[in-house]
C-alpha cells in the first residue's frame, strides 16, 4: 500500500508558535492545527509543505529539522511536522477561519486538533528553547 504523508510546519518567532484554525470538516471546525496538506503525487515532503504555506498563508518558507512523532492518520496517510523558517511575506489566513501565536505557556490552553496534540511537548520544548 501506498503510505501518502500529510505534513505540517511548526513556525516559532519571537517565542510563539504559529497555529491556524481549521473551518473544515465540522469535527474539526474551530480547532487550531499546524499549517499544511498533503504531499502530491511528484512532490518531495517539503516541496508539498512550500507549495502549502504559500497557498494557505501567503509566505515562502524554507523546512528544516522534523520536529515529533509521525502519527498515522486513517486511509494509510501519516502526518509529519517540520520546523519551519520564514523566508519572506507576513503570514494571514487565505483559507483557514484564523492565525494566532501561542507561547509555550499559552499551547496547553489551546484547542488543538487531535492529531497534533502528540506534538505538545515537543512544540513547548522548541518554544522554550527559542
Ligand atoms: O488540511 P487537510 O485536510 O488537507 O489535511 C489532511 C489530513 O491531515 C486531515 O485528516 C487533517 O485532519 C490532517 N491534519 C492534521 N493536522 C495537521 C494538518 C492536517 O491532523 N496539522
């Protein structure tokens, strides 16, 4: 079988996280994730996760280090995290319902989408060693 990744970028400036709230599917509307989709067919993971951010927020992005588990999703695809430099734009949502930044005493608080809970600890390691 086919393992198709989802990825996701973790981006910290100044000591905050970037997280964006989902609209879609309803389980999910109003929960905030970490930005990004699925790989292409032809895509490199990082490819997919440039392509993404330009599409969602308006920024180049350059992915560095995986930050985190890889935790599988249904339908065989799994998701990944990468941290994430912006290269250049000032991030706003072209398709999610909001952006915010959380700081790492600020991320237990926030509703996370399930999957990217798993995350937790390594997103408020990353924010305080930031
Ligand atoms: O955003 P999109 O719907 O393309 O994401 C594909 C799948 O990956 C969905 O099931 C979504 O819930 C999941 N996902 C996630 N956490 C993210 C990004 C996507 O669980 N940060």
């Amino acid at each position: 079988m086919n393992v198709c990744v989802v990825v996701a970028a973790a981006i910290v400036v100044d000591g905050r996280l970037l997280l964006a709230q989902r609209r879609r599917p309803a389980a999910l509307d109003g929960l905030w994730e970490l930005p990004g989709g699925k790989v292409e067919p032809g895509e490199t993971p990082t490819d997919a996760l440039r392509r993404e951010l330009r599409e969602e927020l308006d920024i180049e992005t350059e992915a560095g280090e995986r930050i985190g588990v890889e935790v599988p999703l249904a339908d065989g695809l799994v998701l990944r995290a990468y941290l994430t430099e912006i290269v250049s734009g000032i991030p706003r949502a072209l398709d999610h319902a909001a952006i915010g930044w959380f700081s790492a005493a600020e991320l237990p608080a926030v509703d996370l989408v399930p999957n990217d809970r798993m995350w937790l600890p390594d997103l408020e390691r990353a924010l305080r060693a930031s």
